[in-house]
C-alpha cells in the first residue's frame, strides 16, 4: 500500500491518518468489481453527457471526458490497464486513470454524483447484460430437450420434456423490467443537486424506467435477491433432472448413456472401470452453492437500514459466482441432454404389467362401476397374481370374471402398453397428441 495520504481516495479530505494495510485490503473490492469495468464506463460517459446539458461541462470538457473514459475503457479490454495499489473499487480506479489521462478535468466527473448511485447503476446494468446470456443458455437447454423429445416420442419411458424450465425462462424475463431502473442521479441519497436530466439518462443507457426515489434508488437490491431465487429455483429444477439421468444411468437401469465429454474416465483413482456422471452430479451440487449465496445474502441484507451502507458491498461476490455457475451449469446441461444416447429396448425391458393396474380399474369406470370400487378390484388382482407369483396379463379371463362381474372377454386388451398411454389424451398427458402440444407450446415459448 502507498504511503501518500488518503485525500486520494474520494473520501479522503477529513481524514489525515493513513489506513491500516489490512483494513485497506478488507475494504478494497477492485479484485472481483473490476468485471463491471465496461458498465462503469458507459455509466460515466452517459452522466458526463448529462452535466453538459446542465451547464456544469462545456461541450470540449464532455468530449475530453468522453475520450478520456473511452481510452480507459480500451485498457481495460486490452489488458493494459494497471491497477494502482489505493485503488479502492472499480470508480475510484476508473477515475484515478481518467485523471491521469486528462489531466484535473477528470475531477469534475464526479460532480453531484456518488459511489452509491453510481455503484448501484454499474449492478443493474452488469447484471441486464449477463441475463442476456443466461437467458440464451437456457434457450438452448430448453430447445435441445424439445429436440429430444420430438426424437423420442416412441420411447415409452422416462419423459424428458421439462415443463419447468418453461417457466423459468418466463420468470427470468419477467425480472428484467425490475433489473432495468435507473439509480444514476439519486446521489448518496437525497438526490442530485445539479438538476441532471435523469429521463435522458435513462434513454442514454437503455433503462425501461428509473427510481422515483432516491433513497430507494441507492438502497435497493432487491433485484439482486430475486435474481438469486430465480437462480436457486431454476437450479433446483437443475438438480432433479440431473438426479433422474444419474439414477438412469447407473448399470442397474442403464437407461441412458452420458457422452465420455461429459465424464471423467476413469471416474475413480481406485477403480479404472469405473464412469461416474461427474457432470450430473457437479450440476446437482452446484444447486446448493447458488442456494447458499442467496440464503447469505439475504442474512447480509435483512438487518440493514433504509439507503446505502457498506455491508451492501457484500452483492456483489454472491452475485458474480451465481451469474458464472448457472451460466456454466445451463450450457453443461444442454451438452449432456444433446449428447447422451438413450436406450428405449432397456426402458421397454424395465416395464411390468403392474404399471397398468390403474388401467384395470379404469376398464371398470367405463362399464359404469364407481372408482373406489374399481381401484379395489384392482389391488385384489394385483393380490392374486402376486399369489400365483404371475404377471397381471397372465391371470385368466375367468380370474377376472371371479373377481367382478363386469369383466368381459375383452378385458386381456387392456394389457397394451401403447394402448394405455394414447387413452391419456388429456391436455398434459402422454399420447402422441398430447406430446405434440407440450412440444409446440415449447417451442412456441422459444420463439417468442
């Protein structure tokens, strides 16, 4: 850490002492905010602009600035840009080599501004531009598992079309207008006292409205907190549909086959035959890691008062480490859905003529007997092939006429299993038609 005194730091003018070293590191977040470099650029440009219009920057002054921030911004995209040892955060970085640029006119940037409107803009539009692309990996997951479906709608057993995730793309995109307000020009918290146009500001950086509130404007982070529960939720769904393939996978149901490029062989250092489902079971962990960070973040948030305290620099890890593991976690789960071979002979191997005892009972309803009765009649066949150590199809038609009159000479028909699933041909159902709906309603979804 330098030893020239802190009236370099923005805040540094009523303070004469030097910082503890350690207190500088456990305050300094340059290390992970530094991935907001481009939206704190094109914050500052924008707000630049708007000091112009109020008179506060000639138009030379905002074109220096703007070229300033501009060539800052390349360092950064070329790797060229050097942190210095008191940079505190990535505004106290980008400004500190705007100055060194430009020169003092890079003081007045910072005019009726704070680090708190202005860290709070940087998050949302961060976080606006990786929804885009978390959105677009679950399009693809989404699209391939439709793909999948579509390919294997003969294959009676397990069903792949996960509804869920339907819907957790509509609530993802749901969450933007609320991820898409403006905070630039709230101040630290009682607003700006240059009378900076925040409506242009919103339509210079793409903003669907802004905080009517300036207090609110700095203190909220609750897009934050449902981007986290969006992400928890969605990954709990993850979670399931990995646990399903992992148990489908193993050599007892040898269902599916996951693609080598999606497991480490061997899967053991013990065990050279073994292939474990690692990337299965890495999404399936990867649930409780994004869980936590909510489940953290919120404990960090629920004790604090009204606008910006300092405990809110704790958004930002949580929310970084979320954004990269659902975005790694959606394109692992579109690889493996995509690649994984599918074993309908072992699925169709694994069905018993149990399944339909509730065909059984339903043969009944249709001849006018009531359910409760019918789903009796049903488990005492079930009783008696269990007795006889046979299956349901093998018992006789005398076997059944014995156990409920209704029972005609037809009643061996209903041992089909195709035939069970085309009679479900309710909306939601597995028949043939119904899977054409659930497939075009996805596929309806993705393309709007």
């Amino acid at each position: 850490m330098t030893d020239q005194p802190t009236k370099q730091k923005l805040w540094g003018g009523r303070f004469t002492g030097k910082t503890d070293p350690l207190m500088h590191a456990f305050n300094q977040s340059l290390r992970y905010d530094q991935r907001m470099h481009a939206a704190d650029i094109r914050g500052s440009i924008a707000y630049a602009k708007a000091l112009a219009r109020v008179g506060i920057l000639t138009s030379g002054e905002q074109n220096e600035l703007v070229a300033g921030l501009e060539a800052v911004g390349r360092e950064w995209e070329t790797g060229q840009f050097n942190p210095a040892s008191d940079d505190e955060d990535i505004h106290t970085a980008n400004e500190r080599r705007l100055s060194e640029l430009i020169g003092p006119l890079g003081g007045k940037l910072h005019t009726g501004r704070s680090r708190n409107d202005q860290v709070a803009t940087d998050m949302r539009l961060w976080l606006l531009g990786e929804v885009g692309e978390v959105k677009a990996s679950l399009e693809g997951l989404v699209r391939v598992m439709v793909e999948r479906a579509d390919k294997e709608r003969d294959i009676l057993l397990p069903g792949y079309t996960h509804l869920q995730f339907k819907y957790d793309l509509e609530r993802l995109t749901q969450l933007v207008p609320r991820i898409s307000v403006l905070p630039l020009g709230s101040g630290a918290l009682a607003g700006n006292p240059f009378a900076v146009d925040r409506e242009f500001l919103a339509r210079e950086l793409g903003f669907a409205s802004l905080a009517e509130n300036s207090m609110w404007g700095v203190g909220d982070r609750d897009f934050i907190v449902e981007f986290l529960m969006w992400s928890s939720l969605t990954m709990t769904h993850m979670s399931r549909l990995a646990e399903d393939l992992i148990v489908y996978s193993t050599a007892e149901f040898g269902f599916v086959t996951l693609s080598d490029a999606y497991r480490i062989v061997p899967g053991s250092s013990i065990m050279p035959q073994k292939k474990n489902p690692d990337s299965l079971e890495l999404l399936r962990g990867k649930s409780g890691r994004i869980f936590g960070n909510m489940a953290g973040f919120l404990m960090t948030l629920k004790g604090l008062p009204s606008t910006y305290n300092k405990d809110l620099q704790e958004d930002k890890e949580p929310l970084f480490d979320t954004v990269d593991n659902i975005g790694a976690s959606l394109k692992i789960a579109e690889g493996v859905i995509a690649t994984m071979m599918v074993h309908g002979d072992k699925m169709r191997a694994a069905l018993t003529m149990d399944v339909l005892a509730t065909d059984l009972a339903d043969y009944l309803v249709r001849k006018g007997v009531p359910f409760r009765e019918t789903h009796h009649v049903s488990g005492r066949a079930v009783a008696l092939a269990e007795v006889r150590q046979c299956q349901l199809n093998e018992l006789t038609v005398a076997d059944y006429k014995q156990l409920h009159d209704k029972f005609g000479d037809d009643i061996l028909d209903v041992f089909d299993f195709e035939a069970s699933v085309e009679r479900r041909t309710a909306i939601g159902g597995p028949s043939r038609g119904t899977l054409d709906r659930q497939i075009a309603v996805l596929r309806a979804a993705l393309a709007s």
